[in-house]
C-alpha cells in the first residue's frame, strides 16, 4: 500500500458489538473488516453505475439508431459546414 488516509468512524455500542464478531469470526481485526466490507460494497456500487441497463424496447430503439443512416440535425450541420470551411482556409 502506498499512502495512506485516516477514517475514523463513530458507531453505536450494539454495532460495534457486531462488527467486533463478525471480525472475530473471519480471525481479522475490526479496522481491516471494516476496510475490506466498505472497498466490497464501493466496488460493487461504482460497477452498477458504470452500466447502462435499458429495457428490451430502449435497446431495440437504440440498437436502431446506431445501425440506422445517419442526419446530422440543423446545429450539428451548421457545426460540420464551419468546420469544412476552417479546414480549407
């Protein structure tokens, strides 16, 4: 491990009691359960967020839209001509 940070964390006595157990029975201390419980759940809940779900419709129509031709609507047009004017300059 590299560096390192501080947390600290206030708990009430019935929850530390827990975790103190849940610790014991894995035969680790109660900060590295806590470490690993917390690096556990923050992983799952950041690969959660870095999907996309939809459903069977949402994807057809999205499915579509990627295979189908495409139409630059008015503003991106106009963006794509000034462009093609710049480059030629």
């Amino acid at each position: 491990m590299g560096s390192t940070a501080r947390f600290d964390l206030k708990m009430d006595i019935e929850e530390k009691a827990s975790v103190s157990r849940a610790a014991a029975l894995l035969g680790t201390t109660m900060a590295a359960f806590v470490r690993t419980a917390a690096k556990e759940k923050a992983q799952i809940l950041l690969d959660q967020e870095s999907r996309i779900t939809m459903t069977a419709k949402d994807f057809e129509v999205f499915a579509k839209a990627l295979n189908g031709k495409f139409t630059p609507n008015p503003a991106l047009q106009k963006a794509l001509n000034t462009a093609k004017k710049i480059s030629r300059a």
